[in-house]
C-alpha cells in the first residue's frame, strides 16, 4: 500500500497528543489528507477510474464532516490543524 507503518506514525506523532493517539480529530484529518492527495494524483493521470473518483469524493465528505465537528468542539485546534495542512488559501 502506499502508507507504509512509517508514514502513518509519523503523521500521528506530528499531528496528534501523542504516537498512540490514532482516534484525535487532527490525526485522522491528516491521514484522509493524505489520502485525498494521493488519490488525487492518480486521478490526474487514470481520468476514467470512476471508482478511485467515488472514493475520493467519499474521503472528502469524511474530512469535511471531521472538520466540521472539530471547528464546533474547540476552534483553536481547527485552525491549527488548517494551518499545518495548508487546506485553505
């Protein structure tokens, strides 16, 4: 696959409390954003996989939902976690 066990701890341990903290909001944020950019490249180049594009499209409203939740519970962490993963211009 294409997140090793590498990646993903490390993408927990810069974005969560701690490495075993894989449920937080800004840890799962960080992995479908991972994610979403990496099925977004191959998109780029397979235009007619419409399977990887329903997926995609799927991964996002799961973000947006996360998002959404955590720009409720606390809005310090949400822009934190906007400003780390550059998701807004």
């Amino acid at each position: 696959m294409y997140i090793s066990k590498e990646k993903k701890k490390e993408i927990f341990k810069n974005h969560s409390k701690s490495e075993n903290d894989t449920g937080s909001s800004e840890s799962q944020i960080a992995l479908f954003t991972l994610r979403i950019n990496h099925l977004s490249n191959h998109l780029k180049i397979n235009k007619k996989d419409f399977n990887t594009e329903r997926a995609l499209v799927k991964l996002v409203g799961k973000r947006r939902s996360l998002l959404d939740y955590l720009k409720d519970k606390d809005i310090e962490r949400y822009r934190s976690i906007i400003k780390k993963l550059n998701l807004r211009k």
